[in-house]
C-alpha cells in the first residue's frame, strides 16, 4: 500500500512540476481558428535604486526566445481597476488594453505581467498584469 502512495504521490508532484510561474511581456495575442494563443517573452523584473532607472524597477530579458501558449476554457486573464484591485478580463478586453484602453489602470506592450503556465502542454493558466506605479 505505501508502494501505490508514493507512486501516485510521484505523479502528481511531476505534474505540478511542469506548471510554472514567470513574469513575461505579451508580444503577440491572437485567435487561429477560433483558439486564443499568446506569446511570451520571459523577463526579469527587479527593484532598483539608480538615477538611470526612475520608475524603481528594471525589466530585463536574458533570454530572447518567444514562447507561445495556448488558452484553455478554464485560462484566467487579471487587469489593474486600480492600484490594488483586479478584475477577470476577457481576451477581447486583453486585446483592447494592449491597444490603449485605460481599464482604470493602463498598461501596454512594455507592461509585465505575472503568469501561470504548463509548459508541457504549451497552456496558459493565469495572466495577472503587474502593478507598476
């Protein structure tokens, strides 16, 4: 009996292995036949204390690749009402605040975003825009 725990212990840890966490910016958001997908390229955000850096962050990308992820059903999109506040978002309202719509805090292409994908099976789970002040 312990045998069978730890094995499906086992599995399950390796499927939870392949979701990870990122911060990316969005580089691409389109619908192919009627799935949504989305391309990322990973960044790094870090605080900073520089005078060439007044925003207090730095974005930066050791990494040039761009991914591309599909949506799901259950896929989650978070915009910015406000500094502290979030509301779900549709992928037509993602597409609209990368085009300039203010949704009660802007964002664009340059924007981070925190995101939540599998990246064995190339889906995204969650994309929550990052605060910036």
């Amino acid at each position: 009996m312990r045998i069978v725990g730890f094995f499906l212990l086992l599995l399950s840890s390796l499927g939870l292995a392949q979701v990870q966490n990122r911060e990316a910016l969005i580089t691409d958001f389109r619908q192919v036949q009627g799935v949504w997908t989305i391309k990322l390229d990973y960044v790094e955000v870090k605080d900073c204390n520089r005078d060439d850096c007044p925003a207090g962050i730095e974005v930066s990308n050791q990494n040039p690749l761009i991914r591309t992820f599909r949506f799901t059903r259950s896929t989650k999109i978070y915009l910015l009402k406000n500094a502290g506040e979030y509301f779900q978002a549709t992928p037509q309202q993602l597409i609209q605040g990368l085009g300039g719509k203010n949704f009660g805090w802007s964002f664009d292409k340059y924007t981070p975003f925190y995101i939540k994908v599998n990246e064995a099976r190339r889906e995204i789970l969650e994309l929550r825009q990052m605060y910036l002040p």
